[in-house]
C-alpha cells in the first residue's frame, strides 16, 4: 500500500526535556496504524509536529508524497492531513456552525446553517447547528470535533485520545466512523491510552519511550494487552488495581448527602464510609458528573449535605472545602491546574499555613514536602519548579491528586481520574488513591471506564436519566454489572447524553445562566448590548430633553454628534484590538501628536493637493505605531499593556517637543472638510456610522471576521483551525492606530490648534465605551456600532451635565456607575446571582429549624 504519512528522524527538545529523539514512522493508506506509550513518551509532540502545529529540531514530514515545508496546520490541512486533538480545536464561545465553518478549508456555497446540518446529518448525534458549543456536552464536542475534521474528507486523520470523553456507546458509535473512513482508504493514526481499543481497531502499533521509538508491532493474535504495556514502560506490571484493604469494625460513615437535587439529576441519597471508594457510573450525560461537581460545590444544587457531623452549605467549592471535601475536576487544563506555576506550586496552593510561622513560608519545608511526594507518585518532572503545563497528562494528574497528601480533606471527589493517562501512570494513580484511602480518607471516583471502577471500587451507584437505578457492592461491582445496568436503557442513555429535545436542539432552561449565555454568546446574540445602550441611551435623553427644552435643538444635537466623532472613532479603534484580548493605551496620545503634527502639515494657505498629502502622512504615522505596537505585542512578547503604555510615552513626548505648548493653526479649509454636514447633521457622522455597520457585518458575516473572534475567545483553537493568528493580531493594532489617527484629525477640527495633551483623556473613555457597548476584557466579543453608540452615551452625558449646570463629577460618577451596570448584565449577573445563593443557603437552616 502507499505511504500516506512518513516523518523520518524528527527530534524536538524542550527546555529541560527531549521529546522526541530521531523517531521515524509512516502509515499506508487504509490503515489504522496506533501509537502507543507513557504520558511524557513523545506522541502529542509527534502527532504535533506532523499537523504542522509544532515545530521540528529537525527532521522531515512528508504528506501524500508531498514536503510539509513549514509548521503550518493549514497547510497541512491543504496537504490532506486533518486532526482530532485530545484536548478539541473547538471555540466554546461559538455556535456549531461556526467552528465548523471555522475548520472548513473552503467556504459552502449555500446558506451556512444548512452546509452544517448536511455535515452533521450522517452522524446522528442530535445536535443543533444553531447551538453553542459551550452548551454540549463532552461527547457532542468530542464528535464534533471528528466531524469538522472529516468535512475536508482527509486522506490523513490523526486522532488524539477520542475516546477520552465517550462512553461505551460511543466508543462503539467512534470505532464505525473509523473503520469506514479505513474502507475508504485514508490512513488513520490513532493515540489511545485504552488497550482494548488498540486491540480491537489497529492493524499496526509503534511503541514510543522517553522520546524513541521502539519498534513496529502488527496487531495480531500474538500481540496482548500485557505485551503492549511491557513494550511502553520497558517491564511488565504484573497488576494495575492495587488490593482492597479488609475492613475491621464498623464501618463510620463520614459523608451523608439526602436529596441532592441539580440540573442534570435529581434525589441523590447516599452514605460514604471512611476507608471506602465510592463510584459513580452510567451513559456519558445521565447526570454523574452534575452529581460530583455538586457534591464539591461546583454546580449549582439544593439538598443536604453532612461530611464528619457538619452540614456543609450549598453554593461554592470553598465552603466545601472548608467543610472538608476537595474536588479533582476532569477539566485539568480549566479548573485544576494552575498551567504557569510550577509542580512545588500547584502541590502546595491549598495548604500555604502549614509552612508558615508568623505569615512567613517555610520554603525549605514546603519543598521537602513537595519531593517527597514527587518520589512517592513517580510524577515525572525535571525540577520542582517546572511549569505544571508543561508536563504529561499523567504527571499533571498526580501533581493535582498530591494535593490530598498535604490536605486535610475527609472526603475526595476525583471525576475521571485517569483521562488521558497511560497504563504505568494510571497504576500510580490507583495506588496513590488507595493508600489515601486505607489512611481513613473516603473517595468518590466519576469515570466512563467500567473497567476502572471496577477494579478500584468498593461500592458503585449507577445513573440513569439523572436517578441512582442501581447499587452494586462487594462481588457484584464488576465491568459486567455496571455496563450492563445502564445498557438496558441505551436509547433513554443516548437522549440524555445528546441532551436534545424531539426536534433536536438542546433542552435548556431559562435561568441566570441562560441570561449569561444570551449576552455573550454566539453571533446570533451580538444585538444583546447594543439593544440595552440604545433603550438607555434614550431614556436619559428623555430625562434631558424634560428638563432641558435645549437638549433636542438642532444646534445641541449638531454640537453632540460633532464632538462625538473623535470618540467614537477612538472607542473603534480600541474596540479592535479588545477583540484580540489585547489593549491599546496609547490611542489617547497618539491623538495628542496627530494634533500637533497637523499644525505643521495641514497648514492654512495650502492647496487641496497638499492637504491631503499631510492627511495621509498622519494616517501613515498611525499605521506606524499600530505596526510597532503589534510588532513588540506578538513577536517580541511584551505584555501589551506595558508595550502600549511605553509608546504613549513616546508619542506624548513628541508632542511636547514639538508644540512645548498650545500654538500653531491648522487650515480652515481642511476643518470645515471634517465639519461639513447636510441640515444639522454632520457628514462625518454618517460616515462613522457606515464604517461601524460595514465593521460589524465584516465581524459576524465573513470568515475573516469569524477567525477575528476565533482568535479573541481561544486563540490556540483558531490556530489549530489554520487562522494566522499573528497576522489577525497585528492587523488589529495596524487598524487601531489607524482608526486613532483618523479620531486625532477629527480632534484637530474640534480644537484647531496645537495643544499636545489634548487627546489624554480619550484613552479611559474609549475603554469605558468599548465595555458600555457588549467589548469584553477577554476578547472576542463586541459589535462596533455598539462601542460607537457607546461613544454617543458619554458625550451626550458630559452634554447634559453642561446644560443642567451639574456638577462635572456627577458625570463621571454616573458614567462609571453604568458600565459597572452593563458589565454585570454582560455577565449574566452572576455576582448578584452568588449574593442571592448565599443569602438562599443561609436561611435555609433556619426554616428547617422551624419546620422541625
């Protein structure tokens, strides 16, 4: 058969770690060709390097005969190599279609929603195009993500654990795709810690250890699951579940829920016992993992919940903490880690005061611990300091579970305890949480591995439709039992996994969450903000025009849309570059120096020609400073913040150079340019506003616009999609200097002469008016005729305080006071939402008092 994939002698090394060490390795087509090894072995770096996502030390990758001449995902997607990342290439900010149309390498022809439902049609897996992908649950982003790789019909899939979040349906469901696509001739290589799956799909295994390869195997009847794990950790594990200790005495029992009750499951009842592992099994969706994360505080939930005697109140993972429950999120990379502090770091977080004396931290203490507990679970790091990010699955996980060792926890709630863990790494794992238990600690294990509750478990509740439906204990907690239990009612499992209604969109229920997701969700909710400034926009207008006959006259309203121009444009500009989760301090003096600048260029006495040659020499400085900017921003890699507030520096300094202070005119003839207008109204105000409609439909209607908020909400799923994520962010601050330099013009007709701080105050505000109008801190969302509008608010409050002869701090006041509003309705108003659980739990054990 032809080779389809071949890299030969690829190395990479890492600061303090060689990955990959001339390893070569090829895949025919038609084949499923497996690699196999220890977390930290090297696959994630090779199936990296041959996407195109990483970049080699050396060595060459060769798809369908074809070079991959630089590490470029889209060119190797163009090439025919597509990916299934472990961790998903999906943007959770977005809708279905959009990241599908996000990976597509060719835009549909017909209308987007429609190309999506064909797309997803085959499949079966009872998912809207229209929902957002934050709403589904682990199994639909899983399939979703093979979907949106299969949509360019690779003759290459690489497929990174995708099974980590299936269950057995799904597995089943995921081995069809794959030995069809086989059928069909593409060359599949595939990353799996699940030996039976290897077993059951592969034709070929190669064996990768500490970063080299050991040797081609086919996978046939001489080949097992112990052989397969002798190869990877250079010894055979003569067991992986470590012995149950026997139980003496009577059992105490540490944990007592009673009707816990959240969005997914309902009435959970149940004792935990010190010295036990409890496990929660069922169908990918059918409520366990609701139930543990409640359990921890993590998901909302109503119900009782007494750990050692103490009721534990609901609402928050620090109140289960304190009661004495810590919780191990299946989500490493969001809720477990802390990826930039080192191993020492994210061991000892939770327990800083046993190593402190008077507010001081023992650090030869604290790292005592620390390596103690590195030997003791065999976390494989090169110092203690290492960034935890940068380690294997497997090492991050024991780094996380050593956090119990040093915790004086009762209970622990692990939720799948070895994702994405390989066979030496799970048995270290199984020991670590036995030996924890044996010490008196109980343990409640969420996984969608039978196999593995049933090799660690002492006692299994299985879930289905939200409800305990089963309870296995001792001899009957086997693999059969718990897969059987559930596989009675597999279409009931499925429903609830795809957590879909008859007419196939996701159920949901109005709530502060719904509220959330409605402000700062997909494309089809951007209107959200600027709704909410237009009403307010014109309630205190009204409020204006009742106390004020003057506020509606054609010469006010002519005075507000003027001076609103240089704002607005400013608000823009910085608007793009919010949407990059990036900031531009120095728009304010740039504005500053245009001003100045045009005292010198755009003279009185000049010809139209020459006016607008020093017009475009101040645009020209704008893009300038926007490139220099980005420049330092993306390839330098200084904080833009820092970057930005150096080139305010910069530019400000210049300004007071050249104009030391206000002097200097700038042609009349070029200002009533800038202030001409039809009746009242300006022209530039139709302008501004033309630019922000065509903003607007170049963000949420074209591709380019869709790969602009790829890169604003996660920036390394857009590069994984192909987006040039460094061109996007510098063509963000090039048009922010720009936009800053065109708002500087426009700043010149309102003022005339050269004063060279005249811009300063415009950096707050147009920060300010980006937020009022739905621009978030963390990028990727906003709409320019919302920060245009925003723009509008401010001068029309700074207009009214100056009419009804208030004092000028009320207007600060209440223009802080109403983008702390817009920020808090933008978020769903999720801090009132945690005021109002608190107050909630805390009455609680007073009305149950009462009604005793």
């Amino acid at each position: 058969m032809a080779i389809s994939l071949q890299l030969t002698d690829i190395s990479k090394t890492y600061p303090g770690v060689r990955a990959l060490n001339g390893v070569s390795f090829e895949c025919q087509s038609g084949e499923i060709h497996a690699v196999l090894g220890e977390n930290g072995s090297g696959k994630s770096t090779l199936l990296g390097i041959a996407s195109g996502a990483v970049v080699p030390d050396s060595g060459r990758v060769e798809i369908m005969g074809q070079p991959l001449t630089a590490a470029d995902p889209l060119l190797a997607r163009s090439l025919g190599l597509a990916t299934v990342y472990q961790d998903d290439s999906l943007v959770r900010e977005l809708t279905v279609t959009e990241n599908l149309l996000l990976g597509a390498l060719d835009p549909p022809s017909g209308p987007p929603g429609e190309w999506a439902a064909r797309l997803l049609e085959p499949y079966d897996l009872g998912i809207s195009p229209d929902a957002l992908v934050g709403q589904l649950t682990p199994a639909q982003r899983q399939f979703l993500e093979i979907v949106k790789a299969l949509s360019a019909n690779p003759k290459v899939l690489l497929l990174d654990e995708p099974t980590s979040s299936l269950d057995l349906s799904g597995v089943e469901k995921l081995s069809t795709i794959v030995r069809r696509i086989k059928a069909a001739g593409t060359a599949v290589v595939y990353v799996s810690h699940r030996l039976p799956e290897i077993l059951a799909l592969a034709d070929r295994v190669t064996i990768l250890r500490d970063g080299e390869g050991q040797g081609t195997y086919e996978v046939d009847r001489n080949i097992s699951e112990e052989r397969l794990i002798a190869l990877m950790v250079g010894r055979p594990i003569e067991t992986e579940y470590p012995q149950r200790a026997e139980a003496t005495g009577a059992p105490a029992v540490v944990l007592s829920v009673s009707g816990l009750t959240g969005d997914r499951f309902r009435d959970l009842t149940f004792d935990l016992c010190r010295g036990e592992i409890l496990g929660f099994a069922g169908a990918e969706g059918n409520g366990q993992r609701e139930a543990i994360r409640a359990l921890g505080g993590l998901e909302p939930a109503t119900g009782t919940i007494v750990c050692a005697g103490k009721r534990v109140a609901l609402g928050g993972p620090r109140a289960a903490l304190e009661a004495g429950i810590l919780s191990l999120s299946a989500d490493r990379s969001q809720e477990s880690i802390f990826p930039a502090l080192g191993v020492r770091e994210n061991m000892t977080v939770q327990v800083l005061e046993r190593f402190a004396s008077a507010g001081l931290i023992s650090a030869s203490a604290e790292r005592t611990h620390a390596a103690a507990l590195v030997r003791q679970l065999n976390i494989v790091t090169p110092t203690l300091e290492k960034p935890v990010g940068g380690l294997s699955g497997g090492n991050q996980q024991k780094t996380v579970l050593a956090r119990s060792f040093l915790n004086e926890a009762q209970v622990i709630l692990i939720d799948e305890p070895t994702q994405g863990v390989d066979a030496k790494a799970r048995f270290d794992i199984y020991r670590a949480i036995r030996a924890r238990v044996d010490e008196g600690m109980a343990c409640i294990v969420n996984s969608s591995d039978a196999l593995e509750l049933a090799g660690i478990c002492d006692r299994v509740l299985v879930f289905s439709r939200g409800r305990v439906i089963r309870e296995l204990k001792g001899g009957d907690v086997s693999e059969e039992n718990i897969v059987s239990s559930f596989l009675t009612s597999r279409e009931v499992a499925a429903s609830a996994s795809n957590g879909a209604a008859p007419g196939g969109r996701p159920k949901q229920r109005f709530s502060l969450a719904t509220l959330r997701d409605l402000a700062a969700g997909g494309s089809a909710r951007w209107w959200v903000p600027l709704a909410f400034l237009a009403v307010l926009t014109v309630l205190v207008g009204a409020y204006a025009q009742i106390r004020s006959s003057v506020f509606l006259s054609p010469l006010n309203i002519q005075h507000i849309l003027l001076a609103t121009a240089p704002l607005a444009l400013v608000t823009m500009a910085q608007f793009n570059v919010l949407m990059v989760r990036g900031f531009d301090i120095s728009v304010g003096a740039l504005m500053s120096l245009i001003v100045v600048l045009s005292t010198f260029i755009i003279v009185p006495g000049m010809g139209p020609g020459l006016l607008a040659v020093g017009a475009i020499a101040c645009l020209i400085l704008g893009i300038l400073v926007g490139l220099v900017n980005g420049s330092i921003v993306r390839f330098i890699g200084v904080n833009p913040v820092i970057t930005t507030i150096a080139m305010l520096s910069v530019l400000q300094g210049f300004a007071l150079y050249l104009r030391p202070s206000p002097f200097g005119t700038i042609s009349t003839d070029f200002l009533d340019v800038l202030r001409a207008r039809i009746g009242f109204v300006p022209i530039s105000f139709f302008v501004i506003l033309a630019l922000a409609i065509a903003g607007d439909w170049w963000i949420y209607a074209t591709r380019s616009g869709l790969k602009l908020r790829a890169v604003g909400f996660r920036e390394e799923a857009a590069k994984r999609n192909g987006v040039r994520i460094d061109f996007v962010h510098l063509r963000a601050y090039v048009l922010s200097g720009l936009l800053a330099a065109v708002a500087g013009l426009f700043l010149g007709s309102e003022v005339g002469f050269g004063a060279p701080t005249v811009g300063s105050g415009y950096t707050l505000t147009s920060i300010a008016a980006a937020v009022l109008g739905g621009a978030a801190l963390t990028g990727g969302r906003g709409s320019f005729v919302a920060a245009m509008l925003g723009a509008l608010f401010f001068t029309m409050i700074l207009n009214i305080i100056t009419l009804l002869g208030l004092n000028a701090a009320a207007g600060i006041i209440i223009s802080g006071s109403l983008t702390l509003l817009a920020v808090l309705l933008y978020s769903g108003w999720e801090p009132i939402a945690r005021i109002w659980t608190w107050i909630r739990n805390a009455v609680k054990p007073r009305e149950a008092v009462r009604a005793s």
